[in-house]
C-alpha cells in the first residue's frame, strides 16, 4: 500500500494547475503594467448643415479636426457628422453601452444648443422647433449625455461648442409664457465623475471664428495632446486663449469637480504614470510661447501690453513693444485729416463707401471710468478698436457707450450703462451689461455687476442674454425695458443716451425729449448751414496737439473731436 502522500488523485492535480496558471497571470500583470492598456471612448458629433436654419461652417470641420486628435490619444472614436435627430439619439445611445467599464468617455458636440425652461438641448441639423414643447421629440438633452458618460470608471467628460447665438430661439413660441427660452446653455451640476466643458459660460454665446476652427476648438486643439497636461490645467489653458482671442469677450467654463487624483489625456513623456509634482522650470517658456501664438495676429495694443507684464523678459518682449509702438502709430495716422486725393467721407456723390476714423481716446476712457465710479458700476477691460478704417453699417450706431444721470424707472432704480464694442457685418453686437447697486425698488437685490454679450441685432433691436432686457435704437437713444420673472406684466424702463459713439450723430435727430447734459456730452448740436472753416493753428501735430488748438475755438467736446479729427470746424 502507497504512502498517502503518493496518491495520484487526479482532481486534486487538476486545481492545482488552475491556481497555478492563475497566480501565474496574476504575476505577469504586475510584471508588466504596460500591457494592460486603459479603454478609451468618444463620440464626436459636428452639426453645421441645418436645414431650416443658415448653415455653421465650422462645426463639422471642428469636429473630424477633435475627432483627429483623441484617436492620436488612443480613444476608440465614433465621429457622427450632420446628424438627425434620430441618428444623434441612436449614437448617444451606442456610445453608452461602449461607455460602461471604459476608463475615459468623452463627448465632444459642436453645433447649435439652446436652454428651455433652464435645461440645455442639443440641436440635430432637423430640428424646426415652432414651439418650446417641440424641444423634447426634436432635440438631445444634455442631461441624456452626461448620463451616458458617467458610465466611466474614472472620468466622463463632455466638451460642448454649442453656445453660438442661436436663430431657433427668437422664432420659437412658447407654451406657457413664463417659460423661459435663453441665449446660449444653462449652468449645470454633473456627477461626481463628470466634467462638462462650456465654449461660452452659461448665459453667453459664443464665436464661430473667422477661420478653420472656432476659437475654442482651436484652443483645445492647440493644447490637448500637450504630455503631462493635467485635465484641469487643460482647461484653464483654453480659458485664457479664447479670453485672449476674444479681447476677454468669450469665457469658456467648466462645470463639475474631481477627486485629488491627477487624469492626463497624454501622460508626461517618458513615464507611464504621472509625477505628484511636475518641475516649473520649463514652464515659463512654454507659457510664453503659447501665449504668444494666440496674440500674434491682434491689430490692438491690450494684448501685447499683457504680454510684457506677465513675460518682461521674454524673447518676444522686444517685438511686443514694437507691435505696441506701430498700433499706436497707426491711431495718430488714422486720426489725422484725409487728403483731399483720398475722400473717405461717406457723403452722396462720393463715390467711396462711408468710413469712420473715431478713436475711443484715453479721455474718453476717463470720462466713462469717472460715470462708473460715480454710479458704483464695475467697470470690465474693454476695447473699442478703430485703429483701421471701419466700414459704416446700419447696425454701427449702436457701437458706443451708454449711458444715463438717472437710473430705471425715473431714477427709482438701480444704474445701468451699455458698452457695445463692435458690430459684425452680419449684425452681431458684442459687448457689455453693466448694473449699478440694488435700490429699495429694485426687483432683486444682487449686487453691482457686469455681463458680457455677443447678440444679433434685428429692427434696431437686441437682447442682453441671460437677462430678460431688451435693447431697442430709437433715434439716438437706447432704450431699455426689462420685464419681473415674477410677475411678467410688472415692466421697467430706462433711457441711455451716447457717452461716446463710432458714429457720433447730431442732437437734433434724438428724441422729442431733451437728453440731460451730462448723459450725453458726445451729443453734437445742430450743425450750422454755412461752409465750414479751418481754425488757425490746428493744422499738423498730434491729436492731443490738434484737440488742444480746438479746444480755444469751439465749444462741446463732440465738436472739438470732430474739429480735431478732421481739422474743420
């Protein structure tokens, strides 16, 4: 008889080569950590063919351009370009079911989206949206997505381009009239493991760009294969490329919030796993050098007076202050008086198309900054650039600061005054919303602040995103009116009347009312019928120079820069 421990028992061999081979696979894993690759997923959707709506040229380009860029990650990417409604909700879908156990899910979108009753949709290239109550069998929620992405084990993250000013929201009727159907996307509070990312921050719209990409895609793709960039600081970087791009216009926003636990779209060269601390020393130059790229094609100063106060010593420090000193040239120059060869005038018979040369001067800068201290405004950096030959529009009048001595409702509310930057050629108005303290009166009681905006302009009419003001040019004067979210029926009023404007226009086509004088101290009194006169000792010299001259012979201010500018009186 065999000892007991010489058996052949062929089950108990059996499981002893099954935790053999499994302690073998085990150990092999922690071996070599490399084969083990993390799951990556993306769905990328660019929407830019709208069929009842004018066409997005960028999205689709921004999308297969993104879409490029996560494969060279190592995401599995399923690019949807142009999409139905039924083929958006189909891929959504999808993307879920490839989203569950993947490590990163990513949804990029760019196209139209719009907020209803405070929830933000997603536009298929489909959607006629007659009516708020269509939204809901006609678009995508964004909240469906976020849901699908949250599926990840690690991050779920959602990059939306979607906040262009959107054409369905002025047209759309709404079911039940408090509803509110707004400009540009809603905040929104994703889930632990989810970030979503704004072009634009809740309440403002963003540009399409002039270019390739928009100026938020192009910033992404720009730094989101930079190694060793941490997720936030990714982010961040875009932040401050759009403000930048945008003259400080356009603040891209990130919404949601991480555990401490680094995530890296590529991971630092050289390591698979990133390092607690990345050493700061090559970050000044790197710093430098995007910053530069994003500033380098500005025609204003701002930018470049930016960059030397963050990167004095920088390599193009010396450019930058020569970029500085040919803009400010180029203002003298533009400000001088035309030859008579060269007659830019605008007027009948001419034969040119009307241009201005009306610089926002520092004193004008003063005279604005003086109204809003005195009003507790707060004051944002703007910039008014005229240092080009700006073609007029219909739309131009509205470019200018406004203001008012008195506040809503006859001075029994709060201050306001509007600062339009620019008007595109298609009638977009970009600027600011400023409001003063809360008065007894007033309907809420938020403190002073500002709002940036970027609206079309429709039968010398816009509205202020986000808020419930409307704009309307009446002669020269905007008026405001303002309705209470409470109580609809309950209205506000305001008049705001030019502190400075690109198309300074005379007193006698304003309104049957007289402006108050301190309101408008651009406004330009009647024009005399006779030939104008050149004043003595005005010819050449700087603009100071030339104001100063103007300053002994002529009264009003609006009348002195006119005499400045042109060297008439």
């Amino acid at each position: 008889m065999l000892p007991s421990r010489l058996i052949f028992d062929p089950g108990q061999n059996l499981m002893r080569v099954f935790w053999v081979a499994v302690l073998l696979a085990t150990s092999l894993s922690f071996v070599r950590p490399g084969l083990a690759q993390q799951t990556r997923v993306a769905l990328v959707i660019g929407n830019g063919a709208y069929e009842k709506v004018p066409e997005l040229p960028n999205p689709t380009r921004d999308a297969a351009d993104v879409g490029r860029a996560l494969e060279r990650l190592d995401f599995k990417v399923t690019q949807v370009k142009n999409a139905t409604a039924q083929e958006m909700r189909k891929a959504v879908v999808e993307f879920g079911r490839a989203a569950e156990g993947a490590d990163l899910a990513v949804v990029f979108y760019a196209g139209h989206g719009m907020e209803v009753g405070g929830e933000n949709w997603l536009i298929p290239i489909s959607a006629e949206l007659r009516s708020d109550s269509d939204i809901e069998s006609e678009a995508i929620s964004l909240r469906s997505v976020s849901l699908q992405v949250s599926k990840a084990r690690k991050l779920g993250l959602v990059i939306l381009d979607a906040c262009r000013n959107n054409p369905f929201a002025a047209k759309m009727k709404r079911s039940i009239a408090t509803r509110a159907v707004a400009r540009g996307l809603a905040p929104t509070e994703p889930s632990d493991n989810v970030l979503i990312a704004y072009a634009a921050r809740d309440g403002t719209t963003a540009s399409d760009g002039d270019g390739r990409n928009s100026p938020f895609t192009a910033s992404l793709l720009r730094h989101i294969e930079t190694p060793g960039l941490e997720i936030s600081f990714l982010f961040r970087r875009v932040r401050d490329d759009v403000m930048i791009a945008t003259k400080r216009e356009q603040q891209p926003f990130v919404y949601g919030s991480l555990s401490k636990e680094e995530i890296y779209l590529k991971a630092p060269a050289g390591s698979a796993q990133a390092p607690a601390v990345s050493s700061p020393a090559p970050a000044a130059p790197a710093e430098d050098e995007k910053f530069w790229l994003a500033i380098q094609t500005s025609t204003v100063a701002g930018p470049y007076e930016e960059f030397l106060a963050r990167y004095s010593r920088s390599g193009h420090a010396v450019e930058a202050r020569q970029r500085i000193r040919d803009i400010k040239a180029s203002e003298v120059a533009a400000v001088s008086p035309a030859s008579p060869a060269s007659d830019t005038s605008g007027r009948p018979g001419s034969g040119t198309k009307a241009v201005v040369r009306n610089v926002f001067s520092p004193e004008d800068n003063q005279k604005v900054a003086a109204i809003a201290t005195a009003q507790q405004l707060k004051l944002p950096s703007f910039t008014i650039s005229s240092s080009q030959d700006v073609t007029l529009k219909s739309d131009s009048r509205f470019v200018g600061v406004w203001s008012n001595k008195r506040g809503w409702s006859n001075g029994k509310g709060r201050y306001a005054m509007l600062i339009v930057t620019e008007v595109s050629a298609t009638g977009l108005a970009k600027g600011y919303y400023l409001w003063g303290p809360p008065t007894k009166t007033s309907w809420v009681k938020d403190e002073a602040g500002n709002r940036s905006f970027a609206e079309y302009i429709s039968d010398n009419k816009l509205s202020i995103g986000g808020t419930p003001v409307t704009v309307r040019l009446e002669r020269n004067v905007l008026a405001l009116s303002s309705f209470k979210k409470e109580n609809p029926s309950e209205t506000a009023s305001i008049e705001l009347h030019p502190v400075w404007q690109l198309v300074p226009v005379p007193e006698d086509v304003g309104p049957s009312a007289k402006p108050e004088k301190t309101s408008q101290p651009h406004a330009v009194k009647k024009e005399s019928t006779a030939e104008p006169r050149a004043p003595a000792g005005v010819g050449g010299g700087s603009m100071e120079e030339r104001y100063r001259a103007c300053k002994k012979l002529v009264k009003g201010f609006a009348r002195r820069e006119a005499c400045a500018r042109t060297g008439v009186i």
